[in-house]
C-alpha cells in the first residue's frame, strides 16, 4: 500500500497543474520556520471545516545504508507503534476514535505521515504525532512481530505479483549506480537481517525537525497554527544530520531487455524506459518540456500514441508514454504497450518503437504542445478546492528540495513551455541513447 500511495503522489503532483491563467496564485500557502528548524506550510481552505495534517521526512529508502535495504519502510511501521505515553496501537485508535483518516508512505525521496480529521481535532493530532517524532519506544518485542508484516507484504504486493516482480527486477538494471536501483521495500535478505540498532540509529539519525516539513490544509489561518505548531513541534531539539550522499547515474553504454514470464499473466506488455533529467537532478532545465510531453504521448484519450496504436491501428488495448521527474535522483521517460487480444507483444513493441523512432526525428508540434499545456493548467482548478492536495503537492515538492515559490510558479513556468524547448529534451533524452526494454509474457504451457 505504502508504495502504491507513493506512486500515486508521483503521479498526481505530475498532472495536477494549476488555473488556466498564467499568473494566478496555485495554493496561495503560508510559511516560515520553528527556531529548531521545521518548516511550516499553511494552506486555508474554508469551504469545511476539516484539515489535513501532514509531517514529511526528508529522508527515504535512497538514504539507506549499503546492505539495510527496506530499513525506511520497515521504520515507517514501526512509527504507529507505542510512546513514552502511548501504548502500541493507540496512535491509530486516537485517530480513529476522533474521526479521522490516517495514513503513511515511503519513497525513494522521503517519508510521509497524515491524518484528516475535524478541525478542532488539530491539536491533538499535532501533540501525538510530535510525541512520536522524538519518544518512541523500540523494543524486540515490538521490532520482530513487525518485521514479519513487512516480510508478508513483500510476499504478498512484490513476490506474487508479476508486474511488481518485473518491476523490480528492471529497475536493477536501469540504475547502474544509484540507490533507485533498489527495492523502497528492500531485499528480504536484508529485511531479515535488519537490527534493532540499525532502527534505532535511522530513527536517531533522520527524524528531526530540523529535517522535517509541517503541511496543514484546510480550515485554519496562519495565525492559528504558529502557536500550536511552537508549543507541539517548537520544543523539539535540533539535531545534527548526517551528511548524504552524492549520488552519480553513469549513462547506460548499451541496451537491456528484461524479461519476465509467469503462469499468473494473463495481458502481455512491452515497456521501455529511458533514463530522464528530474527536478533536482541532471539538466534540469528540460523538467517542465519533459512534463508537457508526457501529456502528449498519453494525456488521455485524445493522446498521440493512444489514438494512433489503440484508435487507429487497433493493434493494442493500452498504449502511452509518461516522464517522472518529480525526485532528488534521475527520472525516467517511459513507453509501454499491451498488444490487442490474439496480437503479438513482439510486434506491438515494434510498432511502438517506430512511434519512438517518429517522435525523435519530427518532434512534436505547435498545436500538441499548447492543448497539453492547456490540458495541464486546466486539470488543477480542482486542486485548489481540495484540502489534501495542497499538503501533498507542497510537502513532496518541498521533501526533495523544492521551494514553495516553485509551487506557485508552475503556472507561468509550464505555460512557457515552448515546442522548441519539448523537442531538445526529446533530442537529449531519446536521441542515440541507450535503454532498457522489458516484456511481461504468460508461462509457455508445457
């Protein structure tokens, strides 16, 4: 679930775009910073009197140490366990009991933790979810029972799952150095071997406010928040961080396919993937370009490689392409195709290829890009009246080391986009470049 509710923050912060005018406010937010360090965002939002409270850890499975593998998603567990002042469960239950709406997740990038409730339930929720930043208690006996759970939903969403084995098994090869190459929920090897002082240096070591972002969304003020934010987070020390790593992504020297049979397939798949500029890593510059070609290649039904291979050709049932770049490492830019029933996978991917191969030479053009722009601004309106979305677009910008001006100039920054800008990024991203290539295929029958 937790790496599911990480893809899908990916995916959201990528669509959601923001009005359709240019220089508009996107969540018109609030900020400043605890004397230990904490950032605090403020988005008001009084269409209900509910609010989203949410902590971000700038600290993720890439932080890991060589061979602890899976350790930020197992502490992720362990967070809901007991206090100093509340016992194993009771978190979840005050939540719970107060009628709201919990969750957590772990990425490569970061850790995050929520709750929706009533909004004259903030205070409690603050003063909770600050007692587990710095008082919780780690013992085997709350350790090992856990670690059992982590090891069955490997089981369970990875190990007997087809598309997440390959998944996995593809990302191995598509990083040659970076830590993205590994599992957010680790190898069980290393799950299995994790101790209690690995957990407890990692909890020492990251959850801090000082590396910390607090997110509130909805029907409160500024004015509101400071002094609960100074009295619950405020009284926190700071401590010191370590320093993370530098991390380099050579280029792939030659293409890779990745292949993957399995009796529990019933649709069989072609993807490949390139490795992209992000955000924050590599040339950046070609970010918000590769955002609005992600658009083009599959914003919907009207999408150039959805029209062409499932539309027009009828040769597939799904076809589309996506860039993420929403990260601290590198992105990817993606193509993937399922083959119409009784059509071959080897033949749908051909034909892909030959739209990959159109895209690098033609590029796209004036009027793709500006209905992709147009579709991007429109589909945020409805962000702006929502009071999750505000505290998960800014905390996972933030989280990777964005700013909140960022956030507020994607308007302006998307609708600048140029079709000269999106086909240097093709050019750069797509042109003489290598790749990794992966096909999902149903078990021979014997």
């Amino acid at each position: 679930m937790h790496q599911v509710i990480s893809r899908f923050l990916t995916s959201l912060i990528l669509i959601l775009g923001l009005p359709s005018i240019s220089n508009a406010a996107v969540f018109d937010p609030q900020t400043f910073t605890l004397d230990n360090g904490m950032q605090v965002v403020v988005v008001t939002n009084h269409r209900v009197p509910v609010v989203t409270h949410m902590v971000w850890y700038k600290v993720g499975a890439m932080d890991e140490p060589p061979g602890k593998s899976g350790l930020a998603h197992y502490f992720e567990h362990l967070m809901f366990k007991g206090t100093e002042t509340l016992k194993p469960g009771e978190f979840s239950a005050t939540v719970a009991r107060n009628g709201g709406r919990e969750n957590a997740f772990t990425s490569q990038d970061y850790t995050g933790y929520f709750q929706s409730v009533a909004v004259d339930r903030l205070p409690l929720m603050m003063k909770i979810e600050a007692d587990r930043m710095t008082n919780l208690i780690l013992t085997d006996d709350i350790i090992e029972p856990e670690r059992a759970v982590v090891i069955e939903e490997r089981r369970s969403r990875t190990d007997n799952e087809p598309s997440a084995m390959l998944g996995e098994q593809l990302n191995t090869v598509l990083y040659q150095n970076h830590p993205y190459r590994i599992p957010i929920i680790g190898w069980r090897e290393e799950i299995e071997s994790l101790t209690r002082e690995d957990l407890i240096a990692f909890y020492r070591d990251w959850y801090a406010p000082n590396n910390a972002i607090l997110v509130i969304s909805g029907d409160v003020t500024l004015e509101k928040v400071r002094p609960l934010a100074e009295k619950y987070y405020g009284v926190i020390p700071v401590r010191p961080l370590p320093k993370r790593v530098t991390w380099h992504e050579p280029p792939l020297k030659a293409d890779r396919r990745v292949i993957l049979e399995n009796e529990r397939v019933r649709q069989p798949s072609w993807s490949r993937r390139f490795i992209a500029p992000s955000q924050m890593f590599g040339a950046t510059e070609h970010a918000y370009p590769l955002q609005v070609l992600g658009e083009i290649l599959s914003g919907g039904a009207t999408s150039r490689l959805h029209r062409k291979l499932v539309v027009e050709r009828k040769i597939a049932v799904s076809a589309g392409g996506w860039y993420s770049g929403r990260s601290r490492g590198p992105g990817t830019v993606g193509f993937f195709i399922s083959p119409a029933p009784g059509g071959d996978v080897e033949a749908a991917g051909t034909a892909m290829e030959a739209e990959i191969d159109l895209l690098v030479e033609n590029g796209v053009t004036d009027k793709e890009v500006a209905n992709a722009i147009q579709r991007l601004q429109d589909s945020a309106i409805y962000a702006r009246d929502s009071y999750r979305t505000p505290a998960r677009i800014l905390g996972g910008a933030l989280a990777i080391g964005r700013t909140v001006e960022d956030v507020e100039a994607w308007p302006e920054r998307i609708g600048a986009v140029t079709t000269d800008a999106v086909n240097r990024a093709i050019s750069t991203v797509l042109k003489d470049r290598k790749s990794v290539t992966s096909l999902l295929l149903p078990k021979p029958t014997t």
